[in-house]
C-alpha cells in the first residue's frame, strides 16, 4: 500500500463527510466554512489542499457541519464537590462524543480521609474519582473514530501524590488516562538541597517527606510506565502573558494582612495568623484552620458592605451570596450575602469597623440572623501581599465582621464553579515544504503561511460551536491560538542536517522565532483592523508593553499524529521513528504486507547504494530500528537518518527547549530513550528539562509497560530490537491460557439475517481483544451456534491468530444461506468471521517457518498495541501513533 493509498484509506474511514470522496473536497468545505470573503476562502483552501498547512483533526472532521466544534482538546475545571465532579464526567463524555480531548487537573479534589463537613464523613479521595471519569472515558467513542483519551494532572504537594504517580501500575488501570504531576520550583530546590517538603491541601499539611525520596519514585515509575509526564508549574506561570488574572493552576490570593479574623480568642489579623493553628467561626461553628501567605503583590479592591464593613481582597475572592458564590470580579452593588450565625465571645469594644462596634453596644453577643449586601466596590491604587485559609467544615470563616468564602487551588484559567475551561484552537505549517532551491527556507513563503495561519485560527475562534457557555466564556476571554510547525526532521533531512546536531538546534530556534514574530505581528494587524485587542488584554503583559493584539498568545508546538500522515511528512519537531515500516490490507480474505521505506531514505539509498545493499540497509533498518551498527551504511547515511532511538535524552531535551524559547505556549514532544536507561538517567533528564526552561516534559523508555506476550521472530534480537511480531499470550504452569475472564467485560451485540433466520452475536471484549462470544440463532441448530461461539473464542483465548481463524470462519458455505437473499453472510461462521475482521482488525501476519526448523526462543514486547489494527504504537510528538493504519490519541 503506498502512502496515497493509506492516506486515502485513513480519510475515506474517519474524515469523508457524505458526498465527499477527496482531499480537495475536505478542503473546499473547511475553507468555505472557515473564510470570511471570497479571496480569503481561495487563500484558505489553496494553502490546506497543498497541504503547507493544515488544522487540528476536529475542524477537518467538524467544520461546515451543523456542528461545528474545532476545538481539538478541552480543560475542565473541577470544585471539590460532588455536583462539579460528576458535572465535569458528564461534560466530559459530551466533549468526547464530539471528537476532542479533555484535560482535568484533579488538584483541587480534597485528599482521601479529609473531613467532608456537609456529611461529617470523610473523603474518598483523588483516585477513587478517577475511576469514574476512567469509566467514561472507556465508553464514549470519539465522534465514532477514535477511542477517548484524557490527561488527568495532580501537583506535586498534593497529599495522595504517592497514590497517583502509582495509579496505573497494575495493568488496565486507568488506561484511558495520561497522568501528568506540577512540579514546582520548591519542589525542586528542595531535592537539590536534599530537604523535606510539604504535601498539603488548602493550606493544611497534611504529610512532610523527604523530597529526593519522592522525586525518585517519581522517576522510577516513568522509567517503569512512561508515566507520569511533568509539567513545570513555575516556567507555565512565568512566560504566561495574562498574569493579571491569575497564576495558571494557581494559589487562589485572597485578603490582606490586617484583615480581623474572627478567632475563639477574639478578632486577629490574618498576618499574626500565619502558620498557626487556630479555630476560626465558620459562619455557624468553630473550625481548625492554619492561615497562610497565599499570593504576593497582588492588586487590591475595597468592598463596603450594607452594615458599615469593609473588607479589602483580591477580586478573585469568593462571597456566599444568596445566588450563589461569587468572585468578587462577578458581584455587583446591591449583592447579598447568606444569612449566618455569629457566636458568644469576649472582645474589645475599640474596633475600627462598623460592625464590630454595633456588636459590642448591642446585647453583648448574636445569636440572631444578619442579611448584608454590597455597596460598594472599588479598586485602589495599591498592591499588597494576601492570605488566606482552608476552613474544612463549610469553606467558610468570618473577616471583618464578613461571611466570606475561604481559598483554594482554583486554576484561573480553568473554573472550578462553573466546570468551565479553555480550549485548543490548533493548526500545524509542514515546515519541509518551505525549502528553496539552494536547501535554505524560503521565509518570503513561509511569512504568508504564517499570516493566513493566523487568520485562519483568528476566525476559528469565532465559528467555533462551543459546547458549554462557561468554556466560550474562558476561551473567547483571552483568544489564545496555538500555529505549530510538522516535517521538522524532514527539513533537516533536505538540509543535509543531522537531528540532534547543534547545526539542528539553531535551525530550531531560527525558525521558531521567525514564526512566531510574523505571528505576532499578523495578530496586531488583526487587532489593528478590528480596533480591539483580546477581552483580557488590559492588565495583561501585552498591554504594559504598549502592544495591541488580537490573541494573548499564538504559537504552540502540537501533537500532528494524522495531519502529518496527510502532509506526508514527519510529525511535529520529533525525529523520525522508523525509515523502514509494514503496510497491510485485506484483500478476498487474505492480508496482503508491503514493506516501505521512507521516501526521503528510499531517494537516498536509490542514489547511493546498489540494488543487494538497499535490500541489506532496509533489512537492518526494519530489525533494529534504526541505521546503527549496520555493516552497510556508510557514515553519511548514518548521520543524516537519525532515529528517535538514536538520540540521547539531552539531545531530545535540548531541541524541544530551543524551540520552547519562541513557543508562546506549551510543546508536544516525546523523549524516547533505549530500554537499557536507568533511573537515575530519568533523574537526571527531568532535572535536565527544569534547567533548561522547559514547560514540560514527557519521557518513554523503550520497552516499559511490558506485559506478559510473546513474540515470535524468524531471527534472535536483542533487547532494544523492533521486530514484526505476532502476539500471543503467555501459558502459566498448568498450561492454561492468561489472562483470566474478567468478572465485568465490555461488548458488542450485533443483529445479522442468517439463512435460518434472526442471529444474535455478542461478543465480550478483554484486554483489547474478543475473549467471549456468544451466538444465539432464532432457527436453525442453537447447538452448533453455541459450539461455533465458544470454540472461536476458545481459539482466541489460546492465541491463535484472528486472521486465521477470519479466513476459515469466511470460507465455510451453507445450501441454507446461499438459497436465501436476505441472509448477511455465507453461512453462520462467515457472518462471524465478518463481524471480528470488522470490530477487531489484525495484526500482522507471521513469517513461516520451513521444514523441521525450531522455531526461535520468545522474548517480551510491548503490548501497547493499536485497538484497530493490533499493531505496535510508536510514541512521539507527544501522542501514541499507529503507522500502520494511522490511529492516534493525545498523550
């Protein structure tokens, strides 16, 4: 199958809307929909039909439907309680059905054994509402192309920390998820310093460890499982442009120092406060709380309220009003608070508030409702350092005389109230197309990419369905687009320029910066044309540098697992995986391979090596997986065809960090490393990545998360060798198949006309592939139905191959069917045999052994295998890919 074929396969299963039935139609129906006048959709469809550009697979899928999401991923905020919880689970189903992404941080999730004041239990924690979303995940297919996927993200200095980072340990554990931890800068400075560090939840620690001993097992398990990533919670923060609304993933800043805090002492000022444990009046009983510096040179508002108080916060602090919480930037004049109770205490009558002063010349002592509205709201000229607490019972505590809501780990950019959150508006440019005669970039053809680019995200923006009010709200609030780059190694390639090279790293940062500055400069023009900047824009950095702008930021290096299949090019800025691959396709029952090369490699070889060495080269290439260590190749050739395998940590590092100097958001990149790295090497790399800037970081030693299969080649190989396998399971000592039966199986119930009447076929799915089948036959013999169905299965279970099994169960014939029309199949077995080849496509075929010969010993693989064709996945560019049949999912 050549690329066009399989690009055509690809577009033909998953991206043909009806009527539809090529590329040049994908494109004509995304520009019309996207453009905004005539020479604009022309410009549009030009540059996507010649692929030089293309966006995100949700606007291929989505754009000039009566739905139009083209978002390609989606953050979702979650409260720590049980409405938003399964709120956001429910928001996330519907976002999956639509074909997008979805990222939770389950930070503000209060840790297992927290008191939970409402019911006077406790809580069950981080994990245990992860399996629900894991569920979800599981269930939904993405707009009926791909499975869901999700990234779930815990900081560092969360209590159940440890439980997370070990969450997906035992096999089929959340393996819809991708977890990821926030690393701080404290937390690093403490591993450096070989120092102790705080896992706490609002304030309250509830564990010190050692922190080298947490960063280890850190380490330890991404060595094991690939898992967790990092992101770098400080380097997020400090290159964030909209810091005016606050820390992304942030410490929610709350009142000032001298704010009176109402103790079972008396009024205290929270800044006296800090570090000790007290208890604080929750509007209705008293509460153990420890007060704590939350946020530094933070602006500052007055609130006056209806009895005289004032209290003075950030305007992202909370009040109970009686339609519900509300930060301060949300309340109006005339806004109106809970009614609470005050308690019996002994106080001083000289205070400076209103409030205070009526309570003491009152009886004495409250014990009566107060109802008190806001006033007046005013932003002074002053920034202060703020405090704040977790009061546990209620989220509750008593400042100034006011019932006001405690602070939390509420992410700016992603409401916890409201489940709202940002989303991914996304475009990628094939960087190796813009190549002139002479192997420099042509930057005059690249400059007009990058303007229409920008254009073409810019009005996404606008034509984008969004899905939920409280995610337009956010997104549209700072217009953030995210213009990235694919066929990075390819133009090296082109370029005579080994990846990995510091030749490589400067074209990266050349490169890079070239395409953000016209980014940002096509953005201000949009801006200047519109005669407004981005709704958030005021406050924000762009605003104090005198700069007028249409998006907060507008490059971002993501994931391109299938629009880089499209381009034909390599995906993203990773090298490449392999030059050498398998392509396989059905044909009258029999599956037909055709190994490929690269096409830049197969140019290479034809140019320079005869016909017995190319098939030498290509050989070597298809067995280990990379040009290293083969007898053949010259020197040139090795040093041009650099694989992912090839490259050392630091050199994966140092080019994701020279790009990340003009990437205004985050990068999508996979630093793979052979299975012989060591922990410590992991160490050293996340150390490495912190040092170097990064936001992120993702890590995948070859050969983790090896399960229990076999795989049988015609030839022995060595441990880090990429071989053509056929998986079966392992026996155990009895000779009996693994794995068990699950106890709870998902499935598939399937309705076909047999020649004897209705058939029923179900089929209990385990481990990724048919594990029971049942077969129910209204006419006919239900014995021999039954027989067929668990002894298929059975087959199955003992790893026979389905290809097999798929081409006998096809060739059997029936008089019975074949004498009535409206039978689906040749006979009861043919009808099964098209069920599993559709709902369960195939791995490759095994090479046959001749004669006698003993077949070589086993080794373990990798069972991170495609759910649509059973293959192998690479991992990079930040995504799991299929290169056989094109399937993909974020990482």
């Amino acid at each position: 199958m050549s690329n066009d074929e399989f690009v055509e396969k690809i577009l033909k299963d998953r991206y043909y809307l009806p009527g539809e039935s090529s590329w040049d139609d994908i494109a004509k129906r995304v520009s019309m929909a996207i453009g905004d006048n005539t020479k604009q959709r022309m410009q549009f469809f030009d540059m996507i039909q010649k692929r030089e550009f293309i966006p995100n697979s949700p606007c291929l899928f989505n754009a000039g439907t009566s739905n139009p999401l083209m978002s390609a991923c989606f953050a979702i905020g979650i409260d720590d309680s049980m409405e938003s919880i399964f709120n956001a689970v429910k928001m996330g189903a519907q976002l999956m059905k639509a074909g997008a992404g979805v990222g939770y941080d389950f930070s503000t999730i209060r840790p297992i054994g927290a008191p939970v004041g409402s019911t006077s239990g406790i809580a069950s924690g981080v994990i245990s509402f992860m399996k629900n979303f894991d569920v979800m995940i599981e269930v939904v297919k993405q707009a009926g192309r791909r499975r869901g996927a999700a990234i779930g993200i815990l900081r560092i200095d969360h209590p159940e920390i440890r439980e997370f980072i070990s969450c997906k340990d035992e096999e089929g554990k959340f393996s819809n998820f991708n977890i990821s931890v926030m690393i701080t800068d404290d937390f690093i400075t403490a591993v450096k310093n070989n120092e102790t560090f705080d896992l706490k939840f609002n304030g309250k620690i509830y564990e010190t460890v050692n922190a080298r001993e947490l960063f280890h097992s850190l380490a330890m398990h991404t060595h094991k499982t690939g898992e967790p990533g990092y992101l770098f919670y400080d380097h997020i923060n400090n290159a964030n442009p909209n810091r005016h609304l606050g820390d992304i993933t942030a410490t929610n800043p709350c009142v000032t120092g001298d704010t009176l805090i109402l103790t079972s002492t008396g009024y205290i000022p929270i800044v006296d406060l800090v570090g000790k444990q007290v208890d604080v009046w929750n509007g209705f009983e008293w509460s153990s709380v420890t007060p704590a510096l939350t946020g530094t040179d933070q602006e500052i508002y007055e609130v006056t309220f209806s009895n005289g108080a004032r209290l003075r916060c950030t305007e992202y602090h909370r009040f109970p009003c009686i339609d519900g919480e509300k930060q301060l930037s949300q309340c109006e004049i005339g806004d109106k608070l809970i009614k609470y109770e005050l308690p019996v205490i002994e106080g001083v009558r000289d205070l400076d508030y209103a409030y205070e002063n009526g309570f003491y010349a009152g009886d004495g002592h409250s014990n009566r409702s107060h109802f008190i509205a806001i006033t007046n709201i005013q932003k002074l000229n002053a920034r202060e350092d703020v405090y704040c607490m977790t009061e546990e019972k209620r989220h509750q505590f008593i400042a100034n005389g006011i019932l006001t809501m405690n602070c939390g780990e509420i992410p700016i950019f992603v409401d916890p109230k409201t489940n709202g959150g940002e989303s991914c508006n996304l475009g990628s440019i094939d960087v190796s197309k813009f190549l002139a005669p002479n192997k420099t970039i042509d930057y005059q053809r690249l400059r007009e990419c990058v303007q229409l680019g920008v254009r073409f995200l810019n009005n996404v923006m606008d034509k984008n369905a969004y899905p939920f009010q409280s995610i337009a709200d956010l997104t549209l609030q700072t217009r953030k687009i995210g213009l990235g780059i694919m066929g990075f190694a390819d133009l090296l390639i082109k370029q005579g320029i080994s990846y990995g090279s510091r030749e490589s790293e400067s074209v990266a940062l050349g490169l890079m910066e070239f395409i953000n500055t016209t980014a940002i400069e096509e953005s201000m023009k949009i801006a200047e044309e519109s005669g407004c900047s981005y709704p958030a824009w005021e406050g924000s950095d762009w605003q104090k540098r005198g700069i007028k702008i249409a998006n907060s930021v507008v490059t971002c290096q993501a994931p391109t697992g299938s629009i880089s299949i499209f381009a034909n090019c390599s995906s993203g800025i990773e090298p490449n995986f392999s030059y050498v691959y398998n392509r396989s396709t059905w044909s009258s029952g029999e599956k037909r391979t055709t190994t490929l090369r690269h096409p830049l490699f197969d140019t290479h070889l034809q140019t320079l090596y005869e016909p017995d060495e190319i098939d030498q080269i290509t050989q070597w290439v298809f067995n280990h997986g990379s040009l290293a260590g083969c007898p053949v190749a010259s020197a040139e050739t090795k040093r041009l065809f650099v694989t992912a395998k090839d490259l050392s940590l630091t050199q994966h590092i140092d080019i994701q960090a020279a790009f990340q100097k003009y990437v205004g958001n985050s990068i999508s990149k996979t630093c793979n490393c052979p299975s012989r790295t060591t922990v410590e090497e992991v160490e050293g790399a996340i150390m490495y990545a912190w040092e170097s800037g990064l936001k992120g970081l993702t890590i995948y030693r070859e050969g983790s998360r090896n399960d229990v299969v076999l795989s049988v080649n015609t030839e022995t190989k060595t441990d880090d060798a990429i071989g053509n396998p056929v998986v079966a399971k392992i026996l155990n000592g009895n000779g009996r198949i693994l794995p068990k039966t699950p106890r709870d199986m998902f499935g598939m119930v399937a309705k076909r006309n047999s020649g004897c009447g209705k058939l029923y076929v179900v089929i209990g799915e385990a481990f990724g592939d048919p594990h029971t089948i049942l077969l129910k036959n209204k006419g006919g013999c239900s014995a021999m139905t039954q027989a067929l169905g668990e002894l298929t299965a059975l087959a199955l279970r003992w790893g026979i191959p389905k290809w097999d099994l798929i081409k006998i169960l096809c060739g059997i014939r029936c008089d019975v069917a074949k004498h009535n029309k409206n039978s689906d199949g040749a006979s009861c077995a043919a009808i099964l045999g098209d069920i599993l080849r559709d709902a369960f496509p195939e791995e490759e075929m095994p090479s046959k052994h001749e004669g006698n010969q003993t077949p070589p010993a086993p080794r373990i693989v990798s069972q991170n295998k495609c759910p649509e064709c059973k293959r192998e996945l690479t991992r990079s560019d930040g995504c799991i890919t299929c290169q056989y049949c094109g399937w993909s999912k974020c990482l």
